[in-house]
C-alpha cells in the first residue's frame, strides 16, 4: 500500500508496504516454468516482503494461440498485402513475402477454428498421448505461430524461439527502434493490451524482469521499455545470466538505462534483490547494494561486492501464483535443482557459469527429496525435470537410492554428462527411482574436438554411457552442435556417423543450445 503526499509543491512518496512483482516473459519453451522468478520469490518472501511472480511467456504464447488475437493478425497480413499490391514494381524479398502472406490468409480460417483444441491436445493425457491427434495438434500451433511470423516479419515466433534480426547486444539504438516498432514486433499490442491491463502496476513498488536467453531480450526490453514510460513510480530492475556476460559493454551505454530500467542485478538475484527493496524502502543509496548496475548523475555505477549463497541454505522454489494450467504439456512438470553451477564447469563453448558466478553448490541428498515429495503433494504431480547444468554420477545414485528407500513415485528428466564412472547398475537404480528420460551433451563424437571443448570425455566413453541407459530401459536425448572453431569437415562427419550407428541407444537428438 502506498501513500502520495504533497507537501511545499513536492511528492513525497512514502511506503508503507514495498510490493513487488517479478516476471518472466517470453520467449522460452512454453511446456513448464522457468527457475528464475520461483527461487527468487521464494528467497523474498522468506525475509518478509511483499512479492508476487508472473510468467509472461506462458501467458503470451496462450494469447498469440487464440482465436481472437489470430483474427487480429490475419487482418494485420491483409493490410500488409494491400500495401504490397498497391506497389508498381516488387522486390524479390516483397514478392517472396507476398505469396507467404497469400498462403497463410488462404489457411488461417481452418487454423483459428481449431487452435483452442489443439492446446487442449497438448494439456490432455489421453489426446495428447494418441500420436494422430498430437501431430494434428502441433501442426496447427505451429501453423499459428507462422501467422503471426507472417503478420509481423521479418521477426519469427516458433516454439523454440523469437528472433528479430536485431542483435540487442550490438546496437542499443536498433534495440530502441524494435521495442517501439509495432510493424515487426508482436509484443507491444500483446502488452499494451492485454497483459499490461491484467495488472495494477500502481500498486506495485517495483517490478524485476527475468532474461535467461537470447530469445527473451528483445520481447523482455520491450516490456521494461513500456512500463518505465507508462508507470514512472517503480524501480524497473533486470536481471539474468545475458547481463552478467554483458556488464561491461553496458557501463558505456546510459541511453540503455534511460530507455529500459533503472538497475541491473548480475549473478545470483536473490540477496541483491532483498538488498535493492530494503535500500528503495530506507530511501538509502544504491551504492550498497552488491552485484547490481545503475545510472546515477549522469553515469553508469557498478557495485562491484558479489554475494553469494550456499545453495544448501536457499528455500525450495514456489510456483504459487504461475498458470499451471496453461502450459502446453499433459501433466504438470515443474522444474527443480539438485546443484547450483556445474561440477565440471571446464566446456570451452560454455556460458552457463555466468549465472552463478563459477560457483558450485548443491543439496543435501535428503533435502532433495524432501522437496520432491513436498511439491509433488501441493501441485498435484510427479513429473519433474532436473535443471542442473549436470548432474553428478554421485549425486544421481544418491538421490536415485533414496527416492528407492521412500518409495516416491515420481517421473523424472535429468541432463547429464558422460563420464566413464557410470556404470550399468547406477541406471538400472536410476529407473527405478523414476528416471525416464536423460539428456546428454554429445556436443561431439571427435576426440580431438572434445578435447579442444574441455569436455572431459572421449567417444567410447559416450557410446558406452549411451548403451547402459538404453539397456535401463531409459530414453535418451543428444545434444550437438557442428563448427567449433577448427572442427574439419571429417571431424563433423565423425558425429554423423556416431549418431548413425547407434541409433538404437540414441532414441532423439536435436542441436546444443
């Protein structure tokens, strides 16, 4: 609750409660919540404050995937035609985007008047597990996405991701121009009226943006863009592994934070944002608040005192106030961690460690499971992905051992990485406990290139981790990716035909991310 108080021609604002509101917005995955925004509201409310979280993503991608907004963007792809016919001559690239704009118009009564069923398919077990109706039903959502791809392009929404053409990291100014360009960006009507509405941002003292991935940046600086413009009274802070690795180019652009928000907190969030409310709530200085990033009379500060927490010590993550029912998959899954950082932290090609600082810390096997078995009962589920950047062969018997002992029936998802200690029966016990699907970062099937990735292991090894899963009955899932830097042609090959001969232990494979 707020109060404003004029007294002698000046506002003072003086709060009573800070209330605050942490967002995660698109573009990511729209199958389960992200981490960020759940730890971080779990760790404030613990220390008292007033804090309340919404996926932006979700809530996004259920709107784009409706039938009124698909109704809006067909009309959007008839003006955009008209204009283009009116035209006395056409380029290559506007004849191209006139026969894409031509098919998509021809198609979309049969999309729109079955896109709320086939994101029913996608949240039903029984539909969603009846191969016919899930691949009907993911080609209509993609077809969906693709209108709006046409209505608004060159930007392109998929699943998997949202690109612009724009480089935010490059170009402060070209970033500017997207986030107030209505013609190329879907975000702002999506924003301007329909999620910004759905929330009193007066009431609120401050609002934290979560941006994990390159595909969030532009949609994620167009929100903060809007609300500093529409609601000047909140404190608008980013915060993300993108502004670690970047900090230093921002200390020379304060049109960045003229433009987009008022701080940045880098690294770990949790203690830096307890730190920034009590600060705003004392009136203090910005200066004392560790990991964060600010303009102040005339020019970027950056704190420079990082703190960190001992993993062990956090609160498990709360999905309270997320739309648990919106997300595109049959079952609840909620996303949990076992460690925070990498045990191995070496990969070359790697900037996950830029989340939490080179840091490496995890759970008591107990407290693991403990939380496992406390989330499965409050959200009434027993599907859950393990977020870890890996996790260790040790802690995997580990928890897999006592989830055995208490007999907790849950299904699980895990990302690994191979390592020779993985024996058969560490699998075997793996499956018991739950574990159905695993991912693994092939990268490479080159020796010589795992060994320029620092990567810790060599191609036997991989085939050898590969086939003991497989004999548990466990689905596997290979990350790669081609053109390291001196990768030959032949070195490449050697991963192609990796994956060709063991198709039978590599049950799907998709690129590195």
């Amino acid at each position: 609750m707020s109060i404003w108080i004029e007294a002698s021609g000046w506002w003072c604002y003086h709060n009573y409660i800070m209330k605050s509101l942490l967002v995660f917005p698109a573009q990511w995955y729209p199958t389960q919540p992200y981490l960020s925004t759940p730890y971080l509201c779990s760790y404030l409310r613990e220390k008292n404050w007033d804090v309340t979280q919404r996926d932006f993503n979700m809530e996004s991608y259920d709107h784009f995937l409706s039938p009124n907004s698909l109704e809006k963007i067909v009309s959007k792809m008839e003006d955009r035609q008209t204009i283009l016919k009116s035209k006395k001559s056409f380029s290559f690239k506007e004849k191209s985007l006139m026969d894409v704009l031509a098919t998509g118009i021809k198609f979309a009564p049969t999309i729109i008047s079955e896109v709320n069923d086939a994101k029913q398919v996608m949240r039903t077990p029984e539909r969603f597990f009846d191969f016919k109706a899930y691949k009907q039903a993911d080609m209509i959502i993609k077809s969906a996405l693709k209108l709006v791809s046409d209505a608004f392009s060159p930007s392109i929404l998929t699943l998997s991701t949202f690109e612009s053409g724009v480089r935010a990291e490059e170009s402060t100014q070209r970033t500017t121009e997207f986030a107030r360009s209505s013609d190329v960006n879907p975000f702002i009507d999506l924003y301007e009226n329909v999620l910004l509405p759905s929330e009193s941002w007066e009431n609120y003292n401050l609002v934290g943006i979560s941006i994990v991935g390159i595909s969030q940046i532009l949609p994620g600086l167009t929100l903060a863009r809007m609300l500093k413009e529409k609601y000047p009274h909140l404190h608008i802070t980013l915060g993300g592994p993108i502004f670690s690795v970047n900090s230093k180019q921002l200390m020379g652009h304060p049109e960045f934070f003229q433009e987009f928000c008022d701080s940045i907190v880098t690294f770990e969030g949790e203690e830096p944002l307890h730190r920034l409310l009590t600060t705003l709530k004392n009136g203090s200085t910005l200066k004392n608040v560790p990991n964060l990033l600010f303009y102040e009379n005339g020019k970027i500060e950056h704190n420079k005192e990082r703190v960190e927490l001992r993993f062990e010590e956090m609160p498990p993550p709360t999905f309270d106030g997320l739309p648990m029912n919106l997300y595109l998959s049959p079952y609840p899954i909620l996303p949990v961690l076992q460690s925070r950082g990498c045990y191995w932290g070496k990969c070359t090609f790697c900037t996950h460690s830029f989340i939490y600082g080179h840091r490496y810390g995890k759970q008591r096997t107990e407290q693991m499971v403990d939380e496992l078995e406390n989330l499965a009962r409050k959200y009434k589920t027993k599907y859950f992905t393990f977020s870890d950047e890996a996790v260790s062969p040790h802690s995997l018997n580990d928890v897999s051992e006592e989830i055995i002992k208490r007999n907790v029936d849950i299904k699980s998802l895990a990302l690994l990485k191979f390592e020779k200690v993985m024996d058969q029966q560490l699998f075997d016990k793996m499956k018991q406990a739950g574990f159905i699907f695993l991912m693994y970062g092939l990268e490479s099937a080159n020796d010589r290139v795992l060994s320029l990735i620092d990567k810790g292991t060599d191609q036997k090894t991989e085939r050898e981790v590969l086939e003991k899963s497989h004999n548990a009955g466990i689905w596997n899932h290979s990350f790669m990716f081609f053109g390291f830097p001196t990768e030959t042609r032949d070195e490449a090959q050697d991963t192609i035909t990796f994956l060709e001969t063991n198709l039978h232990s590599i049950h799907s494979f998709g690129p590195g991310v």
